[in-house]
C-alpha cells in the first residue's frame, strides 16, 4: 500500500511537471461558486485537431478566480459553437447562469480568427461577442483575454487573466546557490528566465508599460539596481553607489525610480531618480532606516516603512520631499507598503500575534484586514484590478505563491518555479 | 570577490505584441520597440564543462581570530567578547594598511526582506564604527548588507536565526 501511495505521487509530479502548472484553490469560504457552461469551441482549419483548447485556457482562468464552477463537457446537453444553434432550455435545466460558445477559424499559414460569445441563459441574451485575430503563439493569450472580458462582463471586475508576474526563486546547487529572475503568465505558464546569477537578486518592480523590470542585483558583492527591458535584455546599471542601493519601485509615469540608499556611513534613506538623467534626490534624512518606498498611485506620495518610533512602520511624504506623517499604528511591525491601483487599500506585512502576514488597511476607514494564514508572509503586491493580491509564504524551507482577494475571501496556492519562490510582483495590465 | 556569473535571456514579446495590438491600438505605440531583432543572450561560463571552484578569502590572521560576529534579535548591539574581536581586526587594519575588509551584514529570514536588509547593514555600520575608532581609516573598509538573502544555516528556528543574525568581516586584499 504504502509503495503504490509513492508510485501515484510520483506520477503526479510528474504530470504536473509536463503539463500545466498546476493551480489548487486552497480556501473559498463566503463564495457560492456559479455555474456556467465554457463549451468545447469549434475548429475549421487544414489539421485535424485545434491548436489550442481555447475553452479549456477560459474555463482553468474562470475556475482559479474562484467565483465560478464551469461544468464538466460530458454533462453538456448539446455543444453549439455559435449562438445561433443554442439552445436555452437544454441549458436552463443544467442551472448554468451562462453560457461561453466559439470557436477557432485558420485564415492563413499561421494565421487564425478566434471568436466568442457569452450569453446569459436566463435573460437569453447575448452579453458579450467578440471576435481577435491570433497565431499559434498568441492564441493562449487570445484566449486569456477573452477570459477577462467574460470575467469583467458577469462580475463588474476587469479580469488579470491576460497579466504577467515576476519572482525571484534560489536554488541550492552543488556550488552554491543560484538566484533567477523569472517571468510568467499569472497562471505559471510561459516560464522566463530573464536574469540568472550566483549572487542574490532582489525587489523586482515592473514599469508601468510593463515592459521593463527593475531590481537589485548583488553581483560583485555590491548591490546596484538594474532596469532591463524584457523582450531584449537589455539591461542599465542606474543605481551603484557605495554602500546600499535597493527596494526600486517606478513612478506612475515610468520616468523617476524611488529607491533606498545608504551610502558609506550606511544611513538608509529614501531617494527618488529621475532614470533618464540619473539626477537624484534625497527625499528622507532621518537616521532610522527609511526603506521600501513605493508611489501613490497618483504621484503625489511615497508610502515607506521607517524604524523611526522603534519599530518598523508605515510613513508617507509628499514626492518632492518635506515631512513624513504616520500611517500605520496597529501592531508593532509593519512594512513593505504597497498601494492598490485604484489608491483605495495598503497592502503591508503586518506582524500578527507572532506571525508574518500581508495585511490590507483600508486608505479612508484605517481598519486592517489580515489575509494571509502564515507564519513568514512576505511581499504583497496588487494585481492591477485592485481585487487581488500576490505574496510569498512558506511550505517547510520553500517559498511558494499565493494570491488572495482583497476581502480575504478567496485564497489560493500557485505551484511555480523550481527552488525557494520569492518576491512575486503582478505586472500591470498590459496595454501592447 | 566569490566568483559569479550572469546570465541575461531575452523575453521577446514581440509575436505578443503583434497579435495584440490589433484588437487595442495603443496610442503611445512606439514602432521601433517592435522590431524583430533577437534580444540578447549573453551566457556567462556556464556550460563549458569546467566547475565554477570556490573563492578562498585571504585571512591574514591565519585563522586564528574568528572573523565573524553574531548579533542578538533585532539588535546591533556588539557582544562584550566580539569587542575584543573587533579590536583586534582594527589593530591589523591601523598596522598594515595595503589591507582592507569588506563587511558583510546579515539578518535572519523573519519579516520584510529590505528592511532585513537594513538590519544587516545596521551590524556592519556597528563593526565599522569600532574599526574606526581603534585606528583602521575609511578606505580600508567596505560594507554591505545581504539581509536574509544569504543565510549561513537553512533551518527556521531560533538556532538558524541566531548564527544567521552576523557580520563577516572578510578581507580582500
């Protein structure tokens, strides 16, 4: 018994290793999942088979949201691939609430027309329709965005199907440890190495267009931040000054980096970069540390974690500099503020009853809502809807993701990367 | 200096790029970002079959002082016994001074990885403040901090935490 259990482990690690990366729901209290129907879509092209089960990339993004339960294609009455031949009643007496049909057509070589339509089953009517060229390298993301537009459509929140995270993970290898900066699809597809090195990688941040990164690299025992852009790889050393250069984020406008330093004397401060014509400034000057600076979603502030009073806590002060007002007084350690898009929450670690966890204050009432159930909780960054969140937390010695909604209600593992996972940062929407 | 390598891989987005913006023009589009150059992909020396070796740090104590220093939670206050040690690094610096140290700041794994790094940093500025009162000069002396990013022992416990929470004072020339 005890060997079979080992060969099933086995052989679904492996399979999770060729497949898709795999994606468990590990909590959905609160949340009646709603039924819906994604049907199989329909193909007209020179091979037998799609390129791309479209409906099956829609049905794993609507799934791993949480809010929805798709049903399985056998239980499926009929399986129309346009709405002309659907059928309303057949799926009335399923108790879908709606209903996805569509399907692929080959236009070229490498050419294809990818089409959708989604329609409510209870108001028999056509909610969305949308029809976007794709390649056999795109139709994954064709078919994430179409994901966003059902999402969007039957729950009022813009979907971050069609988004991208960076992370950082360490390995141990026989040498030593070997640090990557990688970049994946949010559902831990389409894995990139962007950076590699022997030395420690840190604070990726992406640029508003989300075409560039920024983070620390320790190459040389000697932190420096780099901006590299991502489709080249480009990379500029903006940032190497003696003693510490770290915790980067960009401005709304991508223009200036807010970043820490420390200079000889090693008195960490907050400085803000204008990354075209490298002038600084420093904007804090107390002998605390002044740390984790990351803008207002606006431009006008800069949130920060200081040890001014003690402990670590929450700061803001005005972009152009001037005097820090307190943010956060619950608790004896927060730090790592980072803004919802929308500038309504500020996602932080919080240190809960002896425990590291990423905790929301609400910008206008003040209250904290922790989200996460860890012990060592780190690095909480908003998917660019503002609904979501992703941070690290701990299995034994390994770091692995999770994502949460911002009211706590539905969290999730994402099983990614190789090694230690650390440090996710959920790119912007992408606009290209 | 421990021997690193770096290994840059392009991301090309541009197949992405070209699908997508025909369903949303972008306005701000830039064409030249779009262009069909490969990105770089500079390999350092990984895969030519030789191993990486490891760097030996010069100690010219010859061992017999220990050159690293442990710090209490979330303290950088120096340990009666470490002061000696220290002072006794300082008096190699301020006699020979072709000489000089790079010091490492370390913090254990628990909370925020940049205010770690802070932290770390924070010890190294202690052990260099006590260098240069007992007679090493500045240039003699680097610092840097890898916060929780390089821990010397793997385990989260209060016995890892410990031997992580350090300085390193390591010699470079």
């Amino acid at each position: 018994m005890r060997r079979l259990l080992v060969t099933v482990c086995l052989i679904s690690t492996f399979l999770t290793g060729v497949a898709q990366a795999e994606l468990d729901i590990v909590i959905t209290e609160g949340i009646k999942r709603r039924p819906i129907a994604i049907v199989p879509f329909g193909w007209q092209g020179s091979s037998q088979n799609i390129p791309l089960d479209v409906a099956d990339v829609i049905s794993a993004d609507l799934t791993r949201s949480g809010r929805f339960a798709p049903i399985p294609r056998d239980d499926m009455l009929q399986k129309p691939t346009s709405g002309v031949d659907m059928d309303f009643d057949d799926w009335s007496i399923l108790g879908v609430e709606a209903v996805v049909v569509g399907r692929v057509t080959q236009t070229g070589d490498d050419a294809y027309s990818v089409q959708f339509q989604l329609f409510d089953v209870f108001g028999r009517d056509q909610l969305v329709g949308y029809r976007m060229p794709a390649s056999s390298s795109t139709m994954r993301r064709v078919a994430h965005r179409a994901a966003d537009m059902i999402y969007e459509k039957l729950t009022g929140i813009a979907g971050v199907f069609d988004t991208k995270v960076a992370y950082v993970t360490a390995e141990e290898r026989r040498n030593g440890r070997l640090y990557s900066l990688i970049v994946s699809d949010q559902d831990g597809e389409n894995e990139y190495k962007i950076m590699e090195s022997n030395d420690p990688i840190m604070s990726p941040a992406w640029s508003p267009d989300s075409r560039r990164l920024a983070y620390v690299s320790f190459e040389g025992n000697r932190s420096s931040i780099f901006i590299q852009t991502l489709r080249t790889g480009n990379r500029l050393q903006v940032s190497s000054k003696p003693g510490i250069n770290g915790a980067p984020a960009f401005s709304p406008d991508g223009r200036k980096l807010v970043l820490t330093l420390g200079g000889v004397d090693g008195n960490l401060d907050i400085h803000v970069l204008d990354v075209n014509s490298r002038q600084s400034k420093r904007i804090t000057t107390h002998r605390a540390i002044d740390t984790e600076g990351s803008w207002s979603p606006d431009g006008r502030y800069i949130y920060f974690t200081s040890d001014r009073s003690g402990g670590p806590q929450i700061y803001r002060v005005s972009a152009n500099g001037g005097t820090p007002e307190r943010v956060t007084f619950e608790g004896s350690y927060n730090a790592r503020p980072r803004l919802s898009p929308d500038g309504s929450k500020l996602a932080m670690v919080h240190l809960d009853r002896g425990n590291y966890r990423i905790a929301v204050m609400d910008v206008e009432r003040k209250d904290l809502l922790v989200l996460s159930a860890g012990s060592q909780d780190e690095s909480p960054s908003f998917a660019p809807n503002s609904d979501t969140l992703i941070y690290a937390t701990r299995t034994g010695r390994n770091g692995v993701l999770e994502s949460v909604t911002a009211d706590g209600l539905i969290r999730q593992r994402l099983a990614s990367g190789q090694g230690d996972v650390r440090e996710p940062v959920w790119s912007p929407f992408q606009r290209f | 200096m421990s021997p690193y390598k770096i290994l840059v891989v392009s991301l090309s987005f541009a197949l992405l790029a070209g699908c997508a913006s025909q369903d949303i023009p972008d306005p701000d589009r830039d064409d030249s970002v779009y262009g069909s150059e490969d990105g770089a992909n500079t390999d350092g020396m990984g895969g030519s079959g030789l191993g990486d070796g490891e760097a030996i740090d010069y100690d010219p104590t010859g061992g017999e002082l220990t050159n690293i220093i442990y710090f209490e939670f979330d303290s950088s206050e120096l340990r009666p016994d470490d002061a000696d040690v220290v002072a006794r690094h300082a008096m190699q610096l301020a006699n020979s001074s072709h000489l000089s140290v790079r010091l490492e700041g370390h913090a254990d794994e628990r909370g925020s990885r940049e205010y770690n790094i802070g932290l770390g940093e924070r010890r190294s500025q202690t052990v260099r403040r006590l260098l240069l009162i007992q007679g090493a000069s500045a240039s003699q002396i680097s610092t840097v901090s890898f916060g929780e990013e390089r821990p010397a022992a793997m385990g989260s416990d209060e016995d890892s935490w410990a031997q992580n929470r350090r300085v390193e004072i390591k010699y470079t020339n």
